[in-house]
C-alpha cells in the first residue's frame, strides 16, 4: 500500500528535480542559478543534465558573473 502524502507514481523525486531545474533555467537563463541547488560543482554538468545545446550554454554562460 502507498503513503498517501507520497507523490503520483508517475513523479519521481529525479523527475520533480529536473523539472525544477528547467523551471528555473527558463525563467533565468542563467546557469550559475541552476548549477548551485543541483550541487554539481562542474557547469558541463549542469548543462548535460539539462540537455541544453553546448554552444548555447557557453553563450549564455559568458554572460554570468562568478
């Protein structure tokens, strides 16, 4: 029997954090914003686990300040 507080079976905690990930990179266009929730301390990772084109991030990626 499921918890009833659990999520629908079609929700996963990795589909709900995706999401949110590209939530959040839609609404800023800035990397550097999703990169740091996610905890992934290499930006070719955030931008893989988007599957966001290399060339697009890269230009996007310039225009954030570290």
């Amino acid at each position: 029997m499921r918890n009833p507080i659990s999520p629908p079976l079609e929700y996963s905690t990795h589909s709900m954090r995706r999401t949110k990930a590209a939530q959040i990179y839609k609404q800023t266009g800035n990397l550097r914003a999703v990169q740091i929730p996610l905890g992934h301390t290499k930006l070719e990772s955030t931008v893989r686990y988007l599957g966001v084109e290399v060339d697009d991030a890269l230009q996007l990626s310039e225009l954030v300040d570290l």
